[in-house]
C-alpha cells in the first residue's frame, strides 16, 4: 500500500511531511509535500517533492533534487490543483 494525499508521512529523520498532491511522470509516483512541526502546524517554507519507492511491503522516499526534474513536475502538479 503506497502513499495517500492528505496524510502525514514521518521520515526516519523525525520530519513530518503532509502529502498535498500526486501525479505520475514517467511512471513514477511523485508528491507535493509541506512539512509540519510537533503540533502538526505546516510549515509554509518547507515544500518539497518526492518520490515513492515500494519494495514488497515496504514505503520509501526520495527527495527529488534534479532541478530539471522539479520543474517538470512543479507544472504539472500547480496544473492539477
């Protein structure tokens, strides 16, 4: 079972994230995320995308950092809101 729009995800790190939105591109699930603090406020600054790993049963994340790539996929998420 992957990841849901509308949920919190922890990373190993401690760092929450609220998944806003999610598209495929190239046959990848990727995600629009905005972290949030302690009392589960978001955090306006701290956006990013990432990238979802299935492995059997498990979940991974990537941060996507190819700027190239984070354009391509900043138009098409602001085109589905």
């Amino acid at each position: 079972m992957g990841l849901k729009v509308n949920t919190i995800i922890s990373l190993e790190n401690d760092e929450q994230y609220v998944i806003l939105n999610e598209t495929i591109y190239g046959g990848i699930k990727y995600f629009l995320v905005m972290g949030v603090d302690k009392n589960k406020d978001v955090i306006p600054n701290d956006v990013a995308i990432i990238e979802e790993i299935i492995d059997g049963q498990d979940v991974y994340v990537d941060k996507v950092t190819d700027p190239e790539l984070i354009i391509i996929l900043t138009r098409i998420l602001k085109a589905q809101m």
